[in-house]
C-alpha cells in the first residue's frame, strides 16, 4: 500500500493503513480458523463470508486513501485510517455475530465509501452546507416526521424509526444528527459578529449576558427543540439525548459562556426525571442502570449480561470468534462494544477507546486549525458528536451511564449510522485540508481545548471502567449462576470426572466437543454431586470442586495461560476422587427410601465421608423436564439436608452429656421420671419395643433417648459448662467441606441446665430459642466419642488427577480438635455398646413444639467402641418423623453393614 513519491502526511497514511490492514487480515484470519480452535479439530466449517467484507473494505479504502492524497493533500493523515480501522473491525466482528448482517454491513460501507469517495471534490468551503442549512434541517426534520405515519421496523417489533421496504432502510433521525450540527455551525457563524459584540460590551454584566444572549438563540432553540419533540414521540430518548448534548457544545463553543452547559445540564436531569416518570422504557433502563443485580433476568439482562461479557474478556479476550458474545442481546448493534471487549480482552477495550481518543485530538486540532468560524464550529460539533455517542453507548454498556439505544459510530450495525459517520468523516477532511489556510482571529480558543478534555475525560473514564469490569470484579462475575458461559464451554471442554473411593465414576462427561454433556451416573446422589446447567447454574460438589473439574486449578499456569490464549478456553479438566463409598452410598439410600431426612457416615479418626444421604432426593440427569416440580416442591428436594438442613438437638445430646459428666468423674443418680412433661406432654424416652421402653441404668436411658435422664445430666454439668462444651462440639461454627454448610449462632442466653441440655434455650420449645444442628454438625460431634475423644476435620475431595505428578492429595478442611478425654470417650461407647457388637448407638424423638401435635423428629447418633480394631466410625441422621424402630433398623444395619470384613 507504500507509494512512491508522496508527502509525509502521505506517507503517515499510508502506514497506517498498512497497519490496520494487517491487524484486520489477521483478524479474519482468526475469525476463520476460530471454529478449529474451539472444536480443537481441523475436521469443521469454517466460516469465510467475512473476507467479502475484508476485500471490499481493502480494495475501496486503498481508494480512498490515494484520491484523498490526490486531491486534498493538505488533509489530517490520521482521520481516514482511524476511521477505517475502527469500520473494519466493528463489520468483522458483525459478521463474525451474525453473517447475513455481516453482509449487509459490507454494502452499507460500500455506499459509504463510494459517497466519500465522490465526496473528495467538493469544494473545501462547504458554503452549499452554509447557504442552505435551514433546507438541509427542514428536510431532515420533514423525513424524521414521515416516520411517524409511514415508519417501520426491520425487526418487525419495537419503535418504528425506519423508512423504506424490501430489505433496505432508513433512519432519518442518525442523518438528522449530522444536519444539526451544520444547522448550528452556519447560524451562529452568521451571528459571529453579534456574539463577538456582546462578549466585549461592558454594558452586560457576565449574569446578564444569557438574557442578552437568548434572542440571538430563539431560531436555533425552534428547530432544535422540534427535532428533540419528534424523537420524544418516537420514544427515541437517546437520540433526543444525544442532540441537547450537541446544541449545548455547539453553542457554547460559539458563545463561550459556561453557564450554556450548566443550563444544559439541569435541563437533560429534568428530562430525564419528567422521563422516569412518564415513561415506562425510561424508568426500566434507569433502576436497571441504579440496581441491576435486583432482576437480572428480566428487566437487567442486557446489562448483566454485557458486564458478564466484558468481565469473560479478562485482559487479552477469549479471542475472535471464541467468545459467546451472542448471549447479549442485539450484540451487533446496541452491544459490539462489550462483544469486541469479551473476544479481544480490556486490551481490545483500551485500543477502540484510543482510536477514538486520537479522533478527538485530530479533530479538535482540525476545529482550531479551520479557516472560518463556520469550519470551526462544524468541525468542532462533529467531533463532538462522533465521540460524545461512543461515550454514551460504551457508558451505557458498562453501566458507567443508563442504557440508550444509540449506536457506535464506524462499528455498530447499520446504514444509516455507518453513512452518517462517513459523511461526517468527509467533512471533518475537507475541513483539514483547506491548504495555505490560516486559523480565524478568535477572541477565545480555550472553549475548544475544554471540549477537547471533556471528550478525553469521557473516553478515560470510559476506559477506566472496562477494567474495573474486566479485571477487578471480573472473577467474582463468572462465578454468578446466570453466567451461561461456563456452561457453554464445558460442551466444548471435556469436564473431569467425580469417582467415588473405589474409582467407580459418580459423575463424568461424554460425546464429542461441542456437544459434551455431563452425566451424574448415580442420581441418589444429587444433593449431594449437585449439577452444572446452563441455564440452572451449579451447585454442590459440582459447584465447589468446579475450579479442578473445568481444569483452571491443578493444572500448570502456563497450561492455563496457553489454552486461554489459543482457544479461549480452559484446558481439560482435572479428575476428583472423592472419599464416598459407592456401596455404603447405595445402601444408606436405600435404607432412607421414601423417608425424608439426612445421614452422614464417616470415618471418626480420618473425618472421610463414607456416605451421605439427602432424602427426598433428586436426578441432576432429569433438570429440563423437572425443574419447575423441584423449586415448587415443599419437600424441598434440592436442599443436601445433611449439610444444610437445620434440626432441634433434643435429646439426641445424650452421649455427648454423658462422655462430659464421665470427664468430670460424678455421676448423677438416675432421675425417677424419664419423660419431661414440663417441655411437652408427649416428650417421653423413644419406644424401640427392644427391651429399653423401661429404662433402668444410663445406658437404656440414654440410648432411648430419654428427656428426664438427659436433663439431669446438664443439671450435674450446669449451664455455664453447657455454655462452653457447645462450641467446643462445633455446634455454633458451619463445617468446612467442599460443600455448602450451616450453622446456628451462639444464643445470647443460657437458660436452666437441664432445658439447656434439652438444646432449650426459652422457657419451653415455644418461647426464646432452640438448639438446631444439621446431620453432619451431629456426625462430627458423634465422632469425638469413637475417635478417643477427638473431632476430626473433614475430608470429602480426597485427590486429584494433575497432568505433571499424578494423582495428589488434598488436605483436610479445619484442624482437629480435642473435646472429651480418650477415657471418657472410650468409657461412654463402651457402656452405650450393643450386646455382642462393636458399636454403641442412641435413639431420640424429637419434638419440634410443646403442643402433643406439633411434628416429631427422630435422631440416631452411634459409631465404632474401643473394642473395633479397625478405623472408627460415627454415624449420625435424622428422620423427618416420628419413628424411633425405622431410626434403630436404619443405623444397626448401616453400621453392621460397614464393619463387615
């Protein structure tokens, strides 16, 4: 594109379309092998409608450049190639959104071109804009109103702005921008003289000069208040926007006086508040700019959606074509902002904004370098207007303003905003290139220079902003539920597996990329697997272990890096060994069946998690078809009741009161009356109908479960002793697993002991609070009597498969903790033992309220006596019902079922 024989603005040109020609050929180099890199095969389409537009903006900007060499030599070198890069960039990434716009794009700057090419021999004075302005504004005006009877939609719904049929439209109201503009410059050019007057007239105080100032302006207030009243009732409220912006520059500049912007100002609030008020589209745009997290899948989805794709682009992109911009809406147009930022990164972001930046400067020294006021003024608003409308759109799009519908000049889709840029682009040239030309004598330029750095302030905040939304709040984005892109690359990526202990796979994924789907080949275990959907988002070990499964931790940085560079997309993702065993799984569910509830077996020593059971359950396989069933479920199957659900202690203390009195070395002599009718009439020992009905020793009664018996255990503690062996037993402190826990707060309050020991903290189950645990809280406290004493630290991911050393082993979550003696603990399970076995166990019905018909719940509580050889083992559930028998044959046979050689 280097031709020999040109000047040195020549030559600049000239390399600068060399470079934008390179950066755009590599562009659509990999917008074509962008589908390879995502499938990770050669073996695909590839796209290639895009290079039509690549030729056809190579051959006719080519032409451009040498006519506007010929025949304005004196013209700005960076204008057109800015212009061009920033055309061609925005018509490859709409025809990498959606090729037949792609297209259309193409044509549309073949008519712009083809306009600026002519455009090139017009005569540098411009005086035909000047002499006719009020035609060219009537005209724009008149075809502006024609769309109120005659206007229509391409898309066939929304605003009707748009004249024309047969695939080719029009929008008045973009050329009606560019009309203002000129409308304005040759007006307050004629009234130069009278402005010039009224600066320099001591007579006028600086108070009083708008007064003076407002006849001068009662003409251009007309015109431009009936384009701002059509565009009203069009509801093209940007628009509307975008031309109060302009006429208060234009007129400032023209006047110098600051308080026209500030008038401006308060009058685009007032607007906007009337709008708030009378306008639903108006009030919807401006919650969802002020809050909106508050709905962001209805009124808020095109701005959460477009800070999830800014926030997707990182610092590099996801690179052309690898992105999933198309999950904003109208990303070609309202968005190819952010769809630039999500493929091309904060990088891409801060290069467009610099593009635009140095039209700003180029176009400022243009306005000062003009050779009439006239020139000035028009080169000056188009300025204004080409970067005031990319500060409005980008702003909208990252949520820096409110949300308009205007596009961004030179990118966005649309032929009549892309033709309106290029005529302005025309004009700004022709400006430039007026040769031998002098600036005219101003009285001020430093209204210019203040234009230059509110454009240049704008841009900057802009950019700022992007990386606000990119780098800094970036990660805590993707990991938003409504985020569908993780989703959308696991059908590309291959997603690790969850195997159980014995490696039996519990969840993986099959097919092929681009339609892999995720499996959970043991349903039972939903609760607790959870599921990863594109539309439902994550949830449990799906959720927390997804950093290792998607491959973005475990493997090596430079992996990551690499994969994100060439693919825009994690490397594969990791396996998870869990510490579940698949056959003490099955049969713990089996066992609950119908019964709603939570289990929780483990290993007391190790804290591994043996099995987990959250009753009633349901199939992660089976999401589409059943969601709607399992939000509005009252049974709440979506809830992992074993981590999760929250349940009045009761009784079910019992052993553990025990272990803490046999520390302090005084037993208490049984209490005559086992049940505690003060509580609750009914609350009496747990009917097993296994001989223990009639409680004679400690461990009949407290293995039955039985109220008086534990109450007079907390007596012989007292409440201050409660007070500390709570914590201590990790009931006020959530868990730390791989899986979403909780946990009830410290009460402000004891209240007697023996209602303490009951987890009471009121006068009875109805006032003041109670004491609730979830299955794994009871399951670790349960653990320190079979593992001498102590409360390990859990373990559920046991290792993980990494590509460089294997399988390696996580560590346990939280530290182990000492609550009982080993003396204490060993003596409480020996005398809790069933006849013959190595375990002891402990039933309690639980009832939820001091009337005889408020619900019963069943706890068991057991595990492994000094006596087992092998590993301990603790136990702990609960059975939404009031069933002490199903409680007992549900623990004895899981427990047996787990000592079995």
């Amino acid at each position: 594109m280097f031709f020999p024989h040109l000047s040195p603005d020549d030559k600049l040109q000239s390399r600068l379309f060399e470079l934008a020609a390179i950066f755009l050929g590599l562009y659509a180099v990999t917008i074509t092998l962008a589908p390879a890199a995502r499938f990770r095969t050669w073996q695909t389409d590839y796209p290639w409608t895009h290079w039509i537009g690549y030729l056809i903006w190579l051959s006719l900007f080519t032409l451009a450049h040498r006519r506007s060499a010929r025949y304005l030599p004196g013209r700005d070198p960076y204008l057109l190639p800015m212009a061009a890069l920033l055309s061609g960039w925005g018509m490859l990434t709409i025809s990498r959104l959606a090729p037949s716009f792609g297209l259309r794009q193409s044509a549309w700057l073949l008519v712009s071109l083809i306009m600026l090419l002519l455009g090139l021999r017009l005569p540098g004075d411009l005086g035909f804009l000047r002499r006719f302005k009020y035609l060219w504004l009537t005209s724009g005006l008149l075809l502006t109103a024609l769309t109120l009877v005659f206007g229509t939609n391409p898309l066939g719904v929304g605003p009707r702005l748009w004249l024309g049929c047969c695939g080719i439209y029009l929008q008045p109201s973009e050329p009606l921008k560019l009309l203002l503009v000129v409308y304005l410059s040759a007006y307050l050019a004629d009234r130069q003289l009278n402005l010039l007057a009224l600066k320099k007239d001591q007579r006028y105080s600086t108070i009083g000069r708008p007064a003076v100032l407002f006849p001068l302006l009662v003409p251009t207030l007309v015109m431009t208040g009936l384009a701002v009243l059509l565009l009203l009732v069009q509801r093209d409220l940007g628009t509307a926007s975008v031309f109060i912006f302009l006429y208060a520059l234009i007129v400032y500049l023209a006047s110098g006086l600051s308080r026209i912007l500030w008038a401006s100002l308060v009058t685009m609030l007032l607007a906007g508040t009337a709008g708030y008020l009378l306008f639903d589209v108006v009030r919807l745009r401006v919650d969802a700019w002020l809050n909106p997290w508050v709905d962001p899948s209805g009124r808020s989805y095109q701005i959460v959606q477009s800070l999830l794709a800014t926030a997707n682009g990182g610092l590099i992109g996801r690179g052309p074509g690898m992105g999933n911009p198309g999950l904003v809406p109208v990303p070609h147009s309202d968005f190819i902002f952010v769809a630039i930022t999500e493929e091309t990164g904060l990088l891409g972001a801060l290069a467009l904004i610099g593009i635009l930046a140095v039209l700003v400067e180029r176009g400022i020294i243009t306005a000062l370098k003009a050779p009439s006021t006239f020139h000035r003024l028009l080169a000056a608003g188009l300025t204004a207007y080409l970067a005031g409308q990319s500060i409005l759109i980008m702003g909208g799009n990252l949520r820096l303003l409110p949300l308009t519908g205007v596009t961004l000049p030179f990118v966005s889709y649309g032929g009549s905003s892309l033709v309106t840029s290029f005529l302005s682009l025309l004009l700004l040239m022709l400006i430039s290139s007026q040769p031998g030309s002098r600036p005219v004598t101003q009285f001020r330029t430093f209204p210019y220079i203040r234009l230059g750095i509110l454009l240049i302030s704008g841009l900057a905040a802009t950019a700022a902003v992007s990386g606000w939304w990119s780098i800094f709040r970036g990660p805590d984005l993707l990991t938003r539920t409504d985020n569908a892109r993780r989703s959308i690359a696991d059908r590309y990526v291959r997603r690790g597996t969850l195997f159980e202990r014995g490696d039996q796979a519990l969840a993986e994924t099959t097919g092929e990329p681009g339609n892999f789907t995720r499996q959970v080949l043991y349903p039972d275990l939903g609760p607790v697997t959870g599921y990863t959907h594109p539309v439902y988002g994550q949830s449990g070990l799906e959720a927390s272990l997804d950093p290792y499964l998607r491959g973005t931790q475990g493997n090596p940085g430079l992996r990551v890096w690499w994969d994100h560079l060439l693919y825009g997309q994690p490397p594969p993702g990791l396996d998870v060994r869990l510490s579940l065993d698949l056959d003490l799984q099955s049969k713990a569910d089996a066992l609950l069946g119908d019964h709603p509830g939570g289990l929780v077996l483990l290993e007391a020593k190790s804290g591994e998690i043996l099995a987990m059971a959250s009753h009633p359950t349901f199939d992660p396989n089976q999401l589409d078809q059943s969601w709607p069933d399992l939000v509005n479920d009252p049974e709440a199957p979506l809830l992992n009741r074993a981590t999760q659900g929250l349940y009045p202690t009761g009784t079910s203390l019992g052993p553990l009161l025990l272990a803490s009195v046999a520390d302090k070395g005084v037993m208490p002599a049984l209490p005559e009356n086992f049940a505690y009718p003060s509580v609750n009439p009914t609350w009496e020992c747990a009917n097993l109908t296994v001989g223990l009905d009639r409680p004679n020793d400690w461990a009949s009664a407290i293995s039955a479960g039985c109220p008086g018996a534990v109450a007079t255990l907390g007596k012989t503690l007292g409440a201050q002793e409660l007070a500390i062996l709570y914590p201590v037993l990790g009931f006020y402190t959530a868990p730390q697993l791989d899986l979403p826990t909780l946990s009830q707060t410290a009460p402000e309050a004891f209240s007697e002991a023996g209602l303490s020991a009951l987890g009471v903290f009121g006068s009875n189950l109805d006032t003041g609070q109670t004491l609730q645990v979830s299955p794994l809280q009871m399951a670790l406290a349960s653990a320190a009597l079979s593992s001498q004493g102590v409360r390990p630290a859990l373990r559920l991911a046991l290792a993980v498969n990494t590509p460089l050393a294997g399988w390696i082993i996580l560590s346990a979550q939280g530290e182990p903790e000492i609550v009982f003696s080993a003396a204490a603990a060993n003596a409480t399970t020996d005398r809790l033992a069933v006849t013959g076995k190595p375990f002891w166990f402990s039933v309690a019905s639980t009832p939820t309220g001091s009337d005889p018909t408020a619900p019963v719940y069943t706890w068991f509580t057991g595990g492994t006596t000094s006596a087992w050889p092998g590993s301990p083992l603790a136990l702990a559930f609960i059975l939404e019902e009031d069933n002490p028998v199903l409680a007992y044959d549900i623990g004895l046979q899981l427990l047996e079922e787990t000592l079995k050689p």
